[in-house]
C-alpha cells in the first residue's frame, strides 16, 4: 500500500509541476486551462479536485493491471516458485 501511495504523491506532484510550467511556457496552454477551470468551477469542480481523481483512478488501473498479470503469470507457472506475492515485483 506504501508503493501505491508515494506513487500517487510522485504522479500528483508531477502533475503540478507540469501544469505549472506548460502555464509559464506556453500562454496558449495557459488560456486553455482558463477555459476549462472557468467551466469545471461553473459547475461547481475545482480543477485540482478532477486532476487528483484522476490521478487515483490512474492507481487504481495500474493496481488492476499488476494483479492481473501477476496470477495470469501463476497460472502459467511462471511465477509459482515464489512464496509470496510481495516477491514479485510491480510492473505498472
């Protein structure tokens, strides 16, 4: 659950410091994002809110993602000699 955490914090804080400089690089970029907070605070969104739930589904995919591989790879055997699943590293 730690790994799905300080992703989400390292996917969330890139996704500050993204906006964050296509804002200071790009006044077009900048205007777009003008249009679409003026519409998501029209009604009733923060911006920031809709980007950090979408940076939880994202987490929640790759988890999906990873669990699926994982017992498809046990199914194969590929993966049956380990004893557990915290030995198997995250591919996602």
């Amino acid at each position: 659950m730690r790994k799905r955490i300080k992703s989400f914090l390292i996917t969330a804080s890139s996704l500050v410091g993204t906006a964050f400089l296509s804002v200071v690089l790009t006044p077009e970029w900048a205007s777009f994002l003008g249009f679409a907070n003026d519409k998501l605070l029209g009604w009733g969104i923060p911006a920031g809110v809709v980007a950090l739930v979408g940076v939880l589904v994202s987490e929640v995919w790759k988890q999906i993602l990873n669990k699926n591989i994982i017992a498809s790879a046990i199914k194969e055997g590929v993966a049956s000699s380990s004893a557990s699943f915290d030995e198997i590293p995250e591919l996602y």
